[in-house]
C-alpha cells in the first residue's frame, strides 16, 4: 500500500528542523504554547528537563503503522476512536488525497500521545508507515497522562471528555479546601476550645414504666396518632386537643375523677406519657415533634458516590411552575403558630401561595420581605389570608400586621385585604370547639375583644382537626383566586412536566457516557 507524507516515502527520513518549524507554525496549538530559551521549543509543564534532547524530539520519522499503538488510558479521558465515525472517514478521505500533514507523538513504546483520530483514519486509508515524532518518555511514566491531556489540549471535545480532563487536572488538596471553606461558610458556629467545660453525669435515673392503669389513656393517644397518620408528625398540642374533642378518656383508669380535660394539669400528664411512650417504642418518634426546638442536621455522605447518587435522584425533580403568575392579586398565608406548618405548607405548596409563621406578633423582617415580594410581583392588590388563635392577641396580630404593612412601610389601605381565615367567631359555633380558658384580663386587647366577642372564652386554632383546618384554607384561597388563571397555569405545568423528563432522560443519556449512571452510587442488587 503506498505511503502518503509531505515528501517521498521512505524507510526512515530525517526531516530537516527549518521543516519542523515550518510545520509547528502551522498548527493551532503553536500559537498558544509557552517559549523555551530556543524561542521556537515548546515547554510543557513538568516537562523542561527533557527539553535538552529537544532536537531529537524533534525529529520525524516514518514508522511502520503496526509499531504504533491508540493509548491504554486514552480512553480513561477521551471516547474511543471509531472507524465508523463519519469525521472519521472524511479525515481518511483526506489523508487519502493530502497525506498526513501533522506527525504523530508517541511515546519511545509506540503509545500515541497526540494523533488517536489521524492513526485511526491512516488505518482506515490503507496506509503502511505513518509520519512520527518520539518523545523520551515511557507510558508508565506519572506525567504521561497529564501530557496526554496537554497534547490534546486545542481539539474539540464533548461536555464528558471536559469532566474527566477536568478530574485529572484537579489538585485534591485545593479541591478539598474548597470544599472545607464551602463548609465552613454555611456554618458560623464556632468553639473556643479553652471555654469547654466536661458535664460530668451524676447518679442515673431511669422513668418508671407505663403502669396497668395508663394503659386505656396509652390506647387513647395511639388510637389519635394512628387516625391522623396523615399528619405526622403531630404536635402535643394537637395530640391535647384530638383528646379533649373525642371522648376523653382518664389519665388513671383507678380513678374516675381524673377523666381529662381541657387543662394545664391534663396535657402535663399527656406530655408526660408521650415521651414514656416513645422511650418503650409504644407511640413511633416520627408521629410526635416540638417545632420549638429546631434542630439542624448536616447532610453527610459517605464517599462522593452516594451524593451523585442522590443528586441525580432528584435532579431536575423540584420544580415549581409559579401558579400564582397571572392572578390579578398577590396572594400571601400568615399562621400564628409553629405548630401549623404541617397543616398549611401541603395546601400553599398546591397553590404555590408564600406563607409566614409568625410565631405571635411577627418581627418586622419577615414583614418586609412579605411586601417585598408584593412590590415585586407587580400585582394591584395584596391579599392576606391570616390563621390565628380566637383570643385577644389572636385577633390584634391579624389587624397589627396589616396595620405595620401600611403605618412602616407604605402600602396604600386600598391596596391591602386582610382577612381572617381562622379563627373566628362562626367557627367556633359551627365546630362546637371546647375553650382553652377565659381571656386574660392583663392583656391589652381585652377590653376590646369581650366587647366584640361579648364572652371571654378563648379558643386555639389546634383545636381544629387538622383535615377541617386544611379544607378552611383551599376554600378561603379558591375564593380570591381568578380560578380561570390557575387551570391555565396547570396546563401550562403539565406541558413544564414533559419538557423537563425529556431534557433529563437526554441528559442522563449524556452522562451515561461518561461512566454516571441514574443510579450511580446505588447499592448493588
């Protein structure tokens, strides 16, 4: 078969070195390399001591293509060559017509380290003996790779062949200490280690076991939690007043004067027998919480696996089309309480409408960025739908908070509809709720409540049964809302939904190619 170069075939031609310079002037990669001392000698980096044999390196030479080898880890960074690739073919075509116009540079082997595509297509075309440059470095040298990446450094790659050039070229120490100072950002705590005191534990303690005569008080609490699955976890708020609406039962099945009630004296004991409960695996720990306690959890993974694992489980997953978006008005969710998040986030995630715990009297940071996101949401009027207790400061934190929208930061009344979704007065008739106690004569909005109210009964928004509580709010949004608008935009969600699986089943298609799977990190069947 013949042999195509720029000058006639031969067993091993000298190439003169004004030819290679000519030749590397040629190429892209000569434009962008650093200058030795010769001005004309690339220098690749970790490479300068090999630089003083640079003219034998230099040189060309024709070799038979059988005594050159594609790379063993070409493939660890790059797709393999194949001969059916259509870029292929057209570069066989070529060399066909042209010859081979760059050499080759292998190492002293025969491992190609720049020329995998041209070696392929010279095969392809029938050539016997290829143009090569022979560098004085071994495959099994610990900078053959990071030359490998070098000599392909100009060529054309996909977004997989970049991520596994990118790992090799990673330094672990600084990968890692920007991974500590990522950390360290997202948490300011810190500990002078000459502040730590020991706690040293004294006598132990263990509680007394549950006794025959808590039992039918037990059962009554299981009985509560397991009917209100759907609302774990529950609070013991809510656990107090699921007890004091159904038949309650007695706290000591011995004594008939202790059947429980709406009191301070009841729900101590019912805290009591919960935490009992759950140390003997009576009641679940995920069925009860204390949302006045935050606690924060770092999200931790063994190796990098299991966190790509549980990355591409949800990626592209969370999205939210915004429901809200072509309503006339803004719409926002105020509750008083912790304890009513549970309740209200699965019905505003529904319609995408904000809420706010307020917590008793919101602070002001919260409302500010309430009527931030009301001024920018461009819309004419800003609807408050508010959940709160049916006592005195109950109903002045809904007024107080509209008030603040207008007295601190400007909102025009006109523009504000405040209104009470629960408690309220009629709610409390209708629902045949059980009060907590009298109102507090100390509290400043007394007088004005028993004047409103004509009683001094007061009644917790807990006392609502969390499904009665939910159906309260979707109907108190479904009346503000432009219902038109909003099957509109689940149309539109729905089309979102499609457009989205498509573009992650096309780009888990790409990452499958690099090696990363769905269920990368997985456990093994």
């Amino acid at each position: 078969m013949p042999t195509r170069f720029h000058q006639r075939p031969s067993e091993e031609r000298e190439v003169s070195w004004v030819r290679i310079l000519l030749l590397e002037r040629l190429t892209e990669r000569w434009v962008n390399r650093p200058k030795g001392k010769l001005g004309h000698v690339p220098v690749f980096p970790n490479f300068d001591c090999r630089m003083k044999h640079s003219h034998a390196e230099f040189e060309v030479k024709l070799l038979p293509i059988q005594s050159v080898f594609p790379s063993r880890v070409n493939g660890k960074v790059y797709r393999p060559v194949s001969r059916s690739d259509p870029t292929i073919q057209e570069l066989a075509d070529s060399i066909r017509t042209h010859g081979i116009r760059e050499p080759l540079v292998i190492t002293q082997e025969g491992d190609i380290l720049s020329g995998h595509r041209r070696h392929a297509a010279a095969k392809l075309a029938g050539l016997t003996e290829i143009p090569c440059r022979v560098i004085s470095i071994s495959r099994d040298d610990p900078e053959f790779l990071p030359l490998l990446i070098e000599h392909n450094k100009h060529r054309i790659k996909s977004a997989d062949e970049l991520i596994r050039e990118a790992v090799i070229n990673i330094n672990p120490e600084q990968a890692h200490r920007r991974l500590i100072e990522h950390r360290n950002e997202q948490s300011t705590l810190s500990a002078d280690p000459f502040a730590l005191h020991e706690i040293k534990l004294r006598e132990e303690r263990t509680r007394c076991a549950i006794s025959p005569a808590k039992r039918p008080f037990l059962e009554a609490i299981q009985k509560i939690i397991q009917d209100h699955r759907a609302w774990w976890p529950l609070t013991g708020r809510q656990i107090h007043y699921l007890l004091v609406s159904s038949k309650p039962p007695l706290i000591h099945a011995a004594k008939p004067d202790s059947r429980y009630s709406n009191t301070q004296k009841s729900y101590k004991a019912l805290i009591e027998l919960l935490a009992r409960a759950r140390l003997d695996s009576s009641i679940p720990w995920q069925a009860v919480t204390d949302p006045t306690r935050p606690v924060m959890i770092w999200e931790v993974h063994r190796n990098p696996e299991t966190f790509l694992s549980d990355q591409l489980k949800h990626f592209l997953t969370g999205y939210y089309r915004d429901l809200q978006q072509s309503q006339p008005n803004h719409i926002e969710i105020l509750a008083e309480k912790n304890t009513m998040q549970g309740i209200v986030r699965p019905i505003a995630a529904r319609y995408t409408v904000p809420y706010t715990i307020g917590r008793g009297y919101c602070s002001l940071e919260p409302r500010w960025r309430l009527v931030d996101r009301f001024w920018r949401s461009g819309k004419e009027n800003l609807i408050l739908l508010l959940l709160a207790d049916h006592d005195p400061d109950g109903e002045e934190i809904a007024h107080s908070f509209a008030r603040s929208l207008r007295d601190d930061f400007g909102v025009r009344p006109a523009k504000i509809r405040p209104i009470k979704v629960c408690l309220t007065a009629d709610q409390v008739a209708e629902l045949d709720l059980v009060p907590i106690m009298s109102a507090k004569e100390s509290s400043a909005n007394y007088d004005r409540f028993v004047q409103e109210q004509g009683s001094e009964d007061v009644y917790e928004v807990e006392a609502v049964e969390p499904s009665e509580l939910q159906q309260i709010l979707e109907t108190a949004i479904e009346n503000v809302i432009d219902r038109d608008a909003f099957e509109a935009e689940i149309e539109a969600e729905k089309a979102d939904a499609a457009f989205l699986e498509a573009k992650r089943a096309t780009i888990f298609a790409s990452l499958q190619q690099t090696g990363i799977s769905e269920d990368e990190g997985s456990d093994p069947p």
